[in-house]
C-alpha cells in the first residue's frame, strides 16, 4: 500500500495562510486544493482515486531570463518539473525539489519567493490502467545556481527556455499566468 506519513497536512494547509491567489482562475484553484485537503486524509496518496496533492516548481536562470522545462514522455506536452509526493517527503516544498532535482538534476535551488508561488487543479486522463484523477499542484519558485541540466528517464528532453516564449511550448491558461507571475518578479521586494 502507498501510504504518506511524513509530509504533515497541516503544515501545507498553513501555506495557504499567506498565499494570494492571481485571479479568479488561481482563487477557485486555491478553494478546491483547501477542500480537498480539509476532506481527504489520504490527501497525498496515489490510491485516492479522488486525486492527490501533487509538487511542481518554476526554476529560473539568476538573470530571470529563462524557465526549465521538461517534454513528459507519458503526455507529450511541455511542463515544469513536478510530480507526486513520496514517502520519504517531510514538507511539500521538499517534494517539490526532489522532483526538480530527478527531472532535471538540479539541485543547488534558491527560493525565490517563501512559500506558494503558484496553484493549479488539473485533470489527469486515465492513463496505464489508472482511472482519471485530479492533481491538486502547489507550485514553488526557485533560482538555479547553476544552468547544467540532464534528462530524466520520464522526459524526452529537458530544456531553458525563453520567459518570454514559453507558451511556444504549453499554452494553457496556467503556463500563461504562470509566466505573467515569472515576468512580474521583482527580487528587489
């Protein structure tokens, strides 16, 4: 059985303390992830056929200039790094680094902004003989310390890429809030 003991729920609930959410878009986003969390115990784990808290990050050039990104090989499509949590995770922010160290093997990572850069709710086809399920995603961002990527055997390919051109790559309505929040960093703040 895949069970997640280590990550303790209350602590990403208390992220949610401070986070803003962009627009209405994120806000309903934010709502669903708190009630998902609020109404599911099993709230990191696979078997919850409901869905599951997933980890992401946006890792950026120290110029601010580019984003990594990876080509999923199961979707085929274009994302930042991210995934599922894993047992061994003790906080969603660290579930959110190791994802980017296995998708990209980065791992000297800067936070950027404390706690949620950004949220997102997204449906996730059946896939392998797993039924459809909801990725309840909280987003961090990082500064890479260093621009030296490799692909993981999930990826196609991973890459930096232009800010400025990253819906060439995924244009969802997620990618392009994404990217005006990755355009509005002021590290000056």
């Amino acid at each position: 059985m895949y069970t997640h003991n280590m990550i303790p729920k209350q602590s990403v609930i208390d992220l949610f303390a401070q986070y803003r959410a962009f627009d209405e878009t994120e806000q309903r986003h934010t709502h669903a992830v708190q009630e998902f969390l609020a109404t599911h115990d099993d709230c990191f784990s696979r078997n919850n056929s409901a869905g599951h808290i997933t980890a992401s990050a946006f890792v950026v050039t120290s110029d601010l200039q580019e984003v990594v990104l990876v080509h999923h090989k199961k979707i085929d499509k274009w994302f930042q790094p991210g995934g599922h949590t894993e047992p061994e995770d003790t906080s969603i922010e660290m579930s959110a680094r190791r994802e980017v160290l296995e998708e990209t093997g980065l791992d000297n990572l800067q936070v950027v902004t404390k706690g949620i850069f950004d949220v997102d709710v997204h449906r996730i086809a059946e896939y392998g003989g797993v039924a459809e399920h909801k990725h309840y995603d909280i987003r961090f961002l990082y500064i890479a310390q260093t621009i030296d990527i490799v692909a993981s055997d999930e990826s196609n390919q991973v890459a930096w890429v232009s800010i400025e051109r990253m819906l060439e790559c995924n244009d969802s309505s997620a990618f392009k809030r994404a990217q005006h929040k990755l355009q509005s960093i002021n590290l000056n703040k």
